[in-house]
C-alpha cells in the first residue's frame, strides 16, 4: 500500500476508534444498517452451515444477522473499538480486528463475503477484491452496499451540500477513494470482472436514515462519523454555526410530530460470485 492509501487508512482507523459508540447508538437507532443486513445475506445466498466474514462489521450487526441463520459467522474490522463493542454485543460471534486489504483469514476459508457501507471507508478497492476472491471458496458469494451520490442520496446531499456552501471541502484531510464510485454499475462491472468474479449484479437499495431532528444531526457531524465529522470539525466556528443553520432551515418542514426526521439514503447493493 503507497504512502497516500496508508495514511487514508490510519485515518479511518483513528477515526471509527473515537466515534465507535456514537455510530453504534445513532445508526443503530435509525435502523439503518440493520435494515439493509437481508438484503446483502439474500444477496449472498447465506443459509445454516455456511461461513461467512462480515467485512467493516463495526458494531456487527450484519454479522450478528448471519449467525442468526445459522451461519459460522465472523466479522472484521480496523478498529479495536468496534471489535470490542461488537464482541460485547455479541458474544456467540467472533470479531476479528483487521483491514479489508489484509483479511485475517486463510485461503478458501469462507462461503461468503459481506460487506455493508465497507467501500467508501476502504483505502485500496482493488486489494479488497483480491483478499475477498482469495478467501471465498469456489462458487462463493460477494454481497456489498454501498452510497448512491447525491441528488439522488438526500443524507449526504444535506450535509456535503451544506459544508461546500457555507465551509470549504479543502480541509487537508487524507485524500481517499471516491465515496460513491462503486455506485456506478460500469465501475462495478470493470472492477469487479477484473478482480476475477461473475455474475456481477448491481441494483437499487433503498435506504432510510430517521434521526432526532437537528440534535441528531449534530450528534452525526460531531460525533457517529469519520468523513463527514473531519470535514464538519476542521471548519471555523463561523461557518459550523452557519452549516447547522442551513441544515436547521432544510430539516424545518421535514420534521415528525414527535420532531424526528426521515432522509432518504439512495444506495445499491453489489452482488458476484467467485468462479
């Protein structure tokens, strides 16, 4: 991994250390996550007795999903914080810290590879590819979810449409991929046929984000994301209090009666096998 990819990646570990128990309480609350946890297990066919590594298993929910069916089931990910908070939630499930490019686990070792939200926090995609080809079995499954851009994804539309207004972009944070490339369905289909899988399959998955209004927005900026909150944080206090005033304006008409909410989170769902 060159110098660039390394320091994105310490950068995402360092960074899902110190949100870990936000991002569990306010994504767990939301339903977010766990919603989309069937539909990447449909996607990868998993039933009883198969194994399957959940790959950024964060507070492990997907993984915790699949044991539910009765799956060997083993979830990975960078940060010793979401390690220690998934095994505590779950302990019938293994967690296992590593990262996506160097998957601790032995050749051919697993029926399934799942991964939900993983690919716009991974530092090198292709090396993704090739640790999930080099750990799936013959015929095994890949599954992914990953963000739609916006228009199209309201979450980040708020929320990066609002920073580029009233804030800068530029912050000096370590450049990483594009968040959304894999929502592209030429991208996946060249990515992925060239990292060796078939049947690549790609379709909409629509998701939900409902948080507690604005104090919920706040809690995601400040303190339940790693991207978002570097670019929110490094802005001046001047333009912090006018990047929540602008959300504030948005969220006015969209409230719940009990002040909740809801944003439309467009995403797709990846799916391919390995030969």
């Amino acid at each position: 991994m060159d110098a660039s990819a390394q320091a994105f990646q310490d950068f995402e570990r360092n960074g899902w250390n110190e949100v870990a128990e936000g991002y569990a309480r306010l994504i767990g609350e939301s339903g977010m996550t766990d919603a989309v946890a069937g539909a990447l297990l449909d996607g990868a066919d998993v039933r009883a007795g198969m194994s399957v590594v959940d790959v950024a298993s964060g507070p492990g929910w997907v993984a915790a999903a699949a044991a539910g069916r009765g799956a060997d089931a083993v979830g990975v990910d960078i940060a010793t914080a979401m390690v220690r908070l998934a095994a505590a939630s779950y302990p019938h499930v293994t967690f296992r810290e590593g990262a996506a490019e160097a998957l601790p686990l032995d050749d051919a070792s697993v029926d399934a590879v799942v991964s939900a939200w993983g690919m716009p926090h991974f530092a090198d995609h292709g090396a993704f590819l090739a640790e999930a080809q080099r750990v799936l079995r013959p015929g095994g499954r890949l599954a992914l979810s990953t963000w739609c851009p916006p228009p199209q994804n309201e979450v980040f539309g708020l929320l990066l449409g609002s920073i580029a207004a009233h804030g800068h972009l530029d912050v000096g944070l370590p450049p990483g991929p594009d968040m959304f490339r894999f929502a592209d369905g030429e991208v996946c289909a060249q990515e992925l046929g060239a990292a060796g899988f078939t049947e690549i399959d790609v379709s909409p998955l629509e998701v939900a984000l409902r948080v507690d209004g604005m104090d919920g927005i706040v809690t995601f900026l400040e303190s339940a994301a790693v991207r978002s909150r570097g670019l929110f944080t490094a802005q001046s206090a001047e333009e912090r209090a006018a990047i929540l005033t602008a959300i504030e304006a948005q969220l006015a008409s969209r409230a719940d009666t009990d002040g909740a909410v809801t944003l439309q989170a467009a995403a797709v769902r990846i799916v391919a096998r390995k030969p």
